[in-house]
C-alpha cells in the first residue's frame, strides 16, 4: 500500500492501463487491480479508493514449445494461422484495432494495402517499414491476437523481429507455416 500511495497513478493512466486494446494487458499485479479500477473511475486521488468484489483469474498457463495445436508463432520457426484470420484481418481494415504505432495497425495497414489497393506482398511490406519491436511482439506467444499475421508475410516479420535496424529483403528462408486450421 506505500508504494500504490507514493505512486499517486492519475486517474486518466488508471483508466489507459486498463484499455482492452494495450500492449501491456494484463501487467497490473493482482494485489492492485482493485485500487487502479477505482483510480479510473475516480476524479481526485485517494489512495485507500478502492472496488469491493473484483475477481482476478489466474494468470493463464503458457504455451508449449510442444503443442502441436498452437495457434501462432512457436520457435523456432513454425507458424500457424488461427482459423478465419482473414476475416479478422478484414474487420481491422474496417474498424481499426490497436493503439497508433501498434503492431495491429501495421498488420491492418499491410492487409490492407494488399487487399484494397491490390499492392504486392513485397511492395507492401517495404512500404510498411515494420519496427522490429512491434514484429516481435506480434509473435508474442500469449497475445489475444496471436495467430494474426498473415501466413504469407511470417518469415519476413520473423526475420525482422530479430533484426535490429529494417530492411525489406528481411526474410527466414526455413520456415514451416502449418494450413489454417478449419
């Protein structure tokens, strides 16, 4: 409780820190989930604020280098699609997902560059300009939105999530992608 009182957290990066679309959801420890759930509905700090009731799952389990069912990026080379990526990918183009600068919005813009402006996958990817950090992080493996990455495009977003500077010519020349499951 010292630290959350030194910590005098505004309500509006209370409220940011709890935005289902962050890249950091789920980092609030569980012992302070109540105390930031009330810091975002609050509109002056009081530090014993605090919402009575709050069930916090348990962290959910990791996913095995051995699962042969995984959906998304297993290292240290093998992708599978989830089922209907195509149709999310469609929906972000539509309605777009992600914070700016994420790496849904790159994907979003690269789908979209090839579905609706009918670019190459080579021209859309140099366009695109991917940092590193966001291709890493779309192979997160505990991601809500694993599986995303466009089957076509995953060596060179492997590639790049282990690069440190972009170049389009990134690519992994081994890598297996499964089919997208039915």
């Amino acid at each position: 409780m010292d630290a959350w009182t030194q910590l005098k957290m505004q309500p509006n990066n209370a409220a940011t820190s709890l935005h289902p679309h962050s890249v950091d959801t789920g980092l609030i420890p569980p012992e302070l989930f109540s105390h930031v759930l009330a810091r975002s509905r609050a509109m002056i700090i009081d530090p014993h604020d605090d919402v009575a009731d709050v069930i916090v799952d348990p962290e959910p389990t990791t996913v095995t280098d051995t699962d042969p069912t995984a959906v998304g990026f297993t290292p240290p080379n093998i992708y599978r699609p989830r089922a209907r990526w195509k149709n999310k990918l469609d929906q972000w183009v539509q309605f777009p997902t992600g914070a700016a600068g994420s790496w849904q919005v790159e994907i979003s813009l690269y789908w979209r560059w090839r579905t609706l402006q009918g670019m190459s996958l080579m021209d859309a990817w140099t366009q695109l300009k991917m940092h590193p950090n966001n291709a890493a992080t779309s192979l997160d493996r505990n991601s809500v939105d694993k599986g995303l990455v466009p089957p076509e495009l995953f060596s060179h977003v492997l590639a790049r999530s282990r690069a440190t500077t972009i170049n389009p010519d990134d690519d992994v020349a081994d890598v297996d992608i499964h089919p997208e499951p039915t």
